[in-house]
C-alpha cells in the first residue's frame, strides 16, 4: 500500500477554517469536504492526472457563486471552476489549495424565445438538454461535442468547444449572444444580450474560450436555429489517407459545405466498426463521413454532385444511408470513437491541434513515423471540413515509462501542427496539457499579452491558475 503523506497541521486548521466560512453561508448540502466524497472531483476528462481538492462547493443560483467568490478571494483561496469535468485537456483539475465551484446545479432552462431565435439557460444544464429542450419547437442548438450527453453549457462556452456539425454552424463563439458570470471578487456582470452585437466591444469574445481564467459563467444565451427538414449521411472508404485527404479538398473547393465531414484512418475505422457495427468499411485505408441536410430534393442533389466529386478519387467503398437508424449508427461510431479506442487500450491520450486541410496527407504520414519512433499505436479521427485533428495515442498508464513516451508523443504532434501552420487546439483546450506548449504557438511578447489580460480580470491569480498560461519562476 502506498501511503499518502499527511497534511500539516496548520493546513488541516486552514482547510477547516474555509470549509466553516463556506457552510455559513451556503446550504448544507453545498459544501463537500470529506475526503471520500472529494473522489468524483479530483480528475476529468484527462483522468492520467488526479489531485482531492480543498473542498467542493455546488451553489444554486448566481448570488450564491458570487458569495463563495467573495469570501474565497477575501481569503486569498484559489478557485477551479467546473461543469460536468469531461475536458480532455486537465481544465477542470483540482488543486491542493484550491476550492472547486461546481455549477452542476445550475440547471434550469430559463427562458426559450422562438421568434427571436434564443434560450437563455443556467451554466449547468448539459449541452444536449438545450437542443432537447427546443427540439419540439422545431429548433436546435448547433454545437454538439461528442460529450454533448454530459457536458454543460458552461464548460463549453470556457473551452469554446466544438462537434462534428461545426463545419457548418460554426463553434461555441459562433452561436452565443451573452452570458451573465461572476468576476473572482464576486462582482455579477452581463456580457453581450438577447440580440446579435449587443454591445460595441466584443467582452464575449474574450471570455468565450478563455477556459475558467477571467469568469465563472452562471447562466448563457445562446442562438438556436430552425431544425432541417431532414439529414443523410454518407461513407466512403479509400484506398490511402491521402487520397480521402484529395477528396475532402476537393469536396470544400466545389464550394459545397456539408453538414459535417468527417475523416477515420484504419485504426479508427476497426476499433469504431467493432463497437457500432455501423457497417464501415473494413478494407479501407481512410473513410469519410459526410452528411448533408434539407429537404429530400436539396439532399439528393447535394449527395449526388458529392458523389460524383468521390468518383473521382475511386473510392473502395461508398453507401448512402437511407433509414433514421442507418445514419445514427454511423454516427454512433464515430461520436463513440474515444470509447471506442477505449475497449483496445487501457489507456489513451486524446490529442487536439489544428492543421490546414491540404497538409493532412503529410501530417498523418509523419504521424505514422513518430508512431513507430515511440513503439505505440495512433488511430486518427479528424474533423477534416475544418482541420480538427485528433489523433488517439495508446498507452498503459500502469507502466510510467509508456505514459510519458505517449505524453512526449503528443507533445511532438501539437508541435508538427503548429510547424505546418495550424494550431495547438482545436477545441479542447489548453488546461494543464498543452500549458507548456504555449510557447511553440506563441511569442514571448504575445504570452505577456495575454497574462497582462489575465492579471486586469483576476489581479491575485486565484481563479484556475497553474493552467493555460507556462509557469513562469517568481
Ligand atoms: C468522450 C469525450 C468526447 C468529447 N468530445 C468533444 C468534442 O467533440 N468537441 C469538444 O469541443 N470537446 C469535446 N470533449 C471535451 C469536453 O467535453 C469539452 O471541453 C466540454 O466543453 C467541457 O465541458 P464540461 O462541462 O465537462 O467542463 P469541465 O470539464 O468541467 O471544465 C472545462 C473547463 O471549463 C472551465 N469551466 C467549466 N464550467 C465553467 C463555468 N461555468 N465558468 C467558467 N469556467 C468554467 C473549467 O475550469 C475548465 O477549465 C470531449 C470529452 C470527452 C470526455
């Protein structure tokens, strides 16, 4: 048994202190502290890293978030925000000294307007219960992660995040009007409005992505759109990834944007067909998705000039899906593919960066050498319309030696993105995994920048520190 180090006592007494401070003005059943009912809080999504926070709190309503802000930056207390902890990149992990503010419970949907095309909803409320909850008005909302089933609103508008169906809608940024939030010393503000430019400068645009750093969201507002009449998707499988990489450019170049478009290498296309059975086609070197959307008529003559376009690129295999049920098992497989990767490996490392489309052929190619290099497997899943790369490196996280040869390949992946023009992340943020990466991306005078912004929102560091940001020596 290894036995964890006891906290000093001076420690003990401070925790105890905070923790009473926090029960006298919340809830009973607000404030967590014992060391057993920490467990479900000390990870997220990139669950390699784990660390029992202070305390948790779970207030219920925006004044509460802005008394716990309060009272915590009067006492000097760090603060993780967290929603539903999926991100993938450490975003949500908890530390030592730090209090994490969980806005699960803050889960109503409080106001849905149809003719101006918006609902207004708590931070807490999934991302999937938005377009659930207007879905029998006709409408939906457009950015759905892979996670969308838990994510929350919040944890999305922080990390900006993104989903299969971006390609056309656009990201979180893209589909948010305002949000009302809470700075660190409890101060409530409202950013944006009902109404699209609502205000002269673009405060949202600061915020949305900037990953727990400046605000803790309370409630967002967010456009919903009109739903399609109707989608289908399509598969086509090919005989190298450079060839589906053809295909994809030539598709965005004929000036047709699909719905979604999305790209599987081999690894992805097994491990995905063994938990879907969507009927991918295994003698593949790469598979498209592509899904179009509208009325029948609009939908065959998209399918049909997109096929005509895949014909070119003598595809090994290509199907239409024609039933309901067909076209949500081929997206089973691939909204489950991290689950998927998850039944052949003990362990994986999701990655995210961003690369021009045109460089993927290349991109993947030196994937596959770098893959050989650190003696472990690679499947590729990319949101290819927009050049969203997420390769899925396998590991064991019980032998430490593997573990860092996986981190130290994604490190040198992130790196090959920002080479070829992309970027560090695509949608999952930069959280503690890419934080020492930053620097690959950015210049030192960029960096001071963006600390500079920092520091005017949060002036002592207390709200997520030691993430996004490199740490720099006192
Ligand atoms: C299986 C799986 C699939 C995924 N697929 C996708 C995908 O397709 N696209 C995609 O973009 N991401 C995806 N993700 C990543 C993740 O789901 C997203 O980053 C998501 O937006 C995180 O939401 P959350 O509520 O879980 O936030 P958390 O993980 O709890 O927090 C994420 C970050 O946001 C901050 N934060 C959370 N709530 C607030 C708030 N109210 N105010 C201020 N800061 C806050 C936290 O401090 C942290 O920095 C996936 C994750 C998993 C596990």
């Amino acid at each position: 048994m290894i036995r964890q180090p006891q906290p000093k006592q001076d420690v003990l007494d401070r925790r105890a202190a905070i923790v009473g401070r926090l029960r006298a003005i919340l809830p009973a059943d607000a404030v967590i502290a014992e060391p057993l009912e920490l467990k479900p809080y000390e990870t997220d999504g990139l669950s390699a890293y784990r660390q029992p926070p202070l305390a948790v709190v779970l207030p219920r309503s925006t004044d509460e978030v802005a008394a716990v802000l309060r009272l915590l930056s009067g006492e000097g207390v760090r603060v993780v925000p967290r929603g539903a902890g999926t991100s993938l990149s450490g975003g949500a992990l908890p530390m030592a000294d730090a209090v994490v503010l969980g806005l699960a419970r803050m889960n109503r949907i409080l106001e849905i307007d149809e003719t101006d095309r918006f609902a207004v909803v708590e931070a807490g409320v999934t991302n999937l219960a938005i377009t659930e909850a207007v879905k029998a008005r006709g409408f939906f909302y457009a950015p759905d992660p892979s996670s969308q089933l838990a994510c929350m609103i919040g944890g999305n508008v922080a990390m900006n995040s993104g989903g299969a169906h971006c390609l056309r809608y656009g990201v979180t940024s893209n589909n948010v009007l305002g949000l009302r939030g809470v700075t660190v010393e409890g101060e409530v503000v409202t950013l944006g409005g009902k109404y699209p430019d609502a205000e002269p400068t673009d405060w949202l645009g600061l915020v949305i992505g900037s990953e727990g750093q400046l605000l803790v969201v309370t409630e967002v507002i967010v456009r919903i759109l009109p739903l399609a009449e109707g989608a289908r998707a399509m598969l086509a499988g090919f005989r190298s990834n450079e060839i589906a990489g053809a295909c994809v450019d030539a598709i965005i170049a004929s000036g047709i944007i699909p719905v979604a478009l999305e790209f599987m290498d081999r690894p992805a296309i097994h491990a995905c067909e063994a938990f879907a059975h969507a009927g991918y086609p295994l003698d593949a070197e790469a598979m498209l998705i592509i899904e179009v959307e509208g009325s029948v008529a609009e939908q065959d003559a998209l399918l049909a000039r997109i096929r005509a376009i895949a014909d070119r690129f003598e595809p090994v295999s290509m199907r239409v899906s024609q039933t309901a049920e067909e076209s949500a098992a081929i997206w089973k497989g691939r909204k489950g593919a991290f689950g998927a990767i998850g039944r052949i490996s003990p362990d994986y490392l999701c990655m995210d960066g961003t690369i021009p489309t045109s460089r993927l052929a290349e991109v993947l190619g030196r994937i596959r050498q770098m893959s050989a290099q650190y003696g472990l497997e690679v499947a590729n899943i990319f949101h290819a319309g927009d050049g969203n790369l997420h390769p899925l490196i396998m590991f064991d996280a019980n032998d430490p030696a593997s573990q860092g040869r996986a981190e130290a390949f994604g490190a040198d992946i992130l790196r090959l993105c920002v080479e070829v023009g992309g970027c560090l992340t695509g949608e999952h943020g930069v959280g503690v995994e890419k934080r020492d990466l930053m620097g690959e991306q950015f210049s030192p005078e960029e960096l001071a920048l963006q600390r500079r912004i920092k520091g005017a929102f949060d002036p002592a560091w207390l709200l997520n520190p030691a993430k996004v940001f490199p740490l720099v020596e006192a």
